[in-house]
C-alpha cells in the first residue's frame, strides 16, 4: 500500500503529461489552417487591417479549439486521481495505527488544491502560459511582416516543441501537475498526521535525476517532527544550506508548510507519519538527547533505555 502510494506521486503526473503532444499537435494543425488565412507578399506577412483582425481572433479560437480536444478530460482524469490518492493515504495510516480519525479538515484541503489545479490547467496556465505568447508573437510577425514561413516554424516550436524544448502546454504543466499532485498528497497526509499528534516522521519516496542535497540526504530516514519544523524555519539545514534555506526551496516553506512542501519544487517526496516502535534507535536517542522528545516508560524499555 505505501510503496503503491509513493509511485504515485511520479506515475499519475506522468500520465497526465503523456497526454499533452497529440493535444499539442492538434491544436498546431488547427492554428495553421486558421494563419493560412493570412494574406502574404512574395512570401512575407502584409501588414494589413485583415491580417490584423485574424491575430486579434486567435486567442478565443485557439482556446475554444483547445476545449474541443481531449485536453479537458485529460485534466479531469488527472484531478479525479487526487480523491484516489487521498484515499491510499486514508487507508495507510489507518492501517499504520490500527485507528479511526476525522479526514474532513484533509478532505477539505484536497478539494481546494484539486480546484486551483484545475483553475490554473483549464484558464490561468493556458492564458499567460501559451495564448498570451502566442497572440504576441503573431501581432509582432503581422505588424513587423516577417516571413510567413518562418513565423509558421515560429509558431511550430511554441506550440509543438522541438528537439530542444517542450511545446507549451507541456512546459507548463509539466511543474504544475508534479508539484500539484505531490503537494495535494503531503497536506492530506500532514492533516491526518496533525489529526493523530503524530511526533514521528518518515522522508520516503523516490530519489530521482533532478533530486537535490536537501532530500537525498534525508531519503529513506526518520525524524521527529521538532527536526523537521527546524528546516522549516531555515535551521540545522546541514551541508545543504545556502545561506537562505537550500535549493529548490519552495519560498512559502516555513516550520508548518514544510510538511506540504517537503524538499520544494519538484520533489517526490513525501513526509510518512510512523510509529516510533518503527523508529531505529539511534534516531530515538538522538531526539532525547537534542530535547525534543521524552519516551514513555513503555517506550523506554522497547528501546532498552
């Protein structure tokens, strides 16, 4: 349950993108049928009224096409699986503490998260992210008379992308959907965690190509969660630091937030709450001696204290 709960945080995201080029090269073809509008000479742009008129269409016809294709279900898809991971989350601690427990406060925290995403998917992201660029870049081509073949190849790498770089509605979900899903991920699991007192914690996940100092050094380890507050606030960071936190900071992290945000952008990672009797010992000690933690009598003689 918990492994298939961590892959999760990369294979959800990952699918969702999947789904982007077809969108992305469905939309090219229908932006170049609508530039083939475009009257030209001897192959440059005119600069006309007309020509004008067909740049100040394409943001809403670009749009309306985008929401014809299958781009809408895909985001759909991709938020109703926000629910299913609450629900794996739900079933581990549960099953982790052999315990009943309000989900409400972390239902409630999901169901926000999934409605920016959506918001940000559907409108914000494609507004600032691809139509404002591209009616740009078309108004410049237009008013400048570039050559209509080289705004059309342009064009082709803003929207399809290329060798080099993502088109642009891949490009700017790619972040989105990850940090989206892994965040959404983390504050059900810290209200639930909140919701039990849990003290103990543990920095699982997948390591992967782009991770950084700050969550290889802690992956696969435990703390207690007066240690994890501690980076919050920027403290004990170690050989990560760089003066101002460590890199890839998420800038809203603080001794609260870190449990949402865990190692910042981009990070799989997720903060476990676990019993201490799955605690190693020398990580109990080392709590009980810095002064965050007292065990019980019962605890202490588990641990041969």
């Amino acid at each position: 349950m918990a492994n298939k709960r961590l892959n999760r945080l990369s294979s959800i995201p990952d699918a969702f993108i999947e789904k982007l080029s077809p969108i992305q090269r469905a939309i090219f073809e229908k932006l170049l049928a609508k530039l083939s509008g475009l009257k030209t000479v001897d192959g440059f742009i005119d600069r006309t009224l007309g020509n004008q008129r067909i740049v100040d269409e394409i943001r809403t016809f670009i749009h309306d096409e985008l929401l014809k294709t299958n781009y809408p279900k895909a985001v759909k898809d991709f938020a109703d699986e926000f629910s299913v991971q609450s629900e794996l989350t739900k079933s581990y601690y549960s099953a982790a503490f052999e315990t009943t427990f309000s989900t409400a406060l972390a239902d409630a925290s999901v169901k926000q998260i999934k409605k920016s995403v959506v918001q940000a998917l559907i409108t914000d992201s494609v507004q600032a992210g691809f139509l404002s660029p591209l009616e740009n870049t078309l108004s410049v081509a237009v008013n400048s008379g570039a050559s209509f073949v080289e705004t059309v190849k342009s064009i082709r790498d803003f929207v399809e992308g290329n060798e080099d770089v993502d088109g642009a509605i891949l490009k700017y979900s790619k972040q989105l959907a990850h940090d989206s899903f892994a965040n959404s991920d983390r504050a059900y699991n810290s209200a639930i965690a909140d919701e039990l007192e849990i003290e103990w914690f543990l920095w699982a996940g997948g390591e992967i190509a782009t991770s950084r100092c700050f969550c290889i050094e802690r992956h696969g380890k435990h703390y207690h969660y007066k240690e994890i507050e501690k980076w919050g606030r920027k403290e004990d960071v170690g050989e990560c630091n760089i003066g101002d936190g460590w890199a890839g900071m998420n800038r809203s992290t603080d001794e609260k937030t870190i449990f949402t945000y865990a190692g910042g952008y981009g990070c799989l990672h997720t903060v476990a709450g676990v019993s201490i009797f799955d605690v190693p010992k020398e990580d109990v000690i080392r709590n009980i001696e810095n002064g965050n933690y007292t065990p019980s009598k019962t605890e202490a003689e588990f641990f041969g204290l």
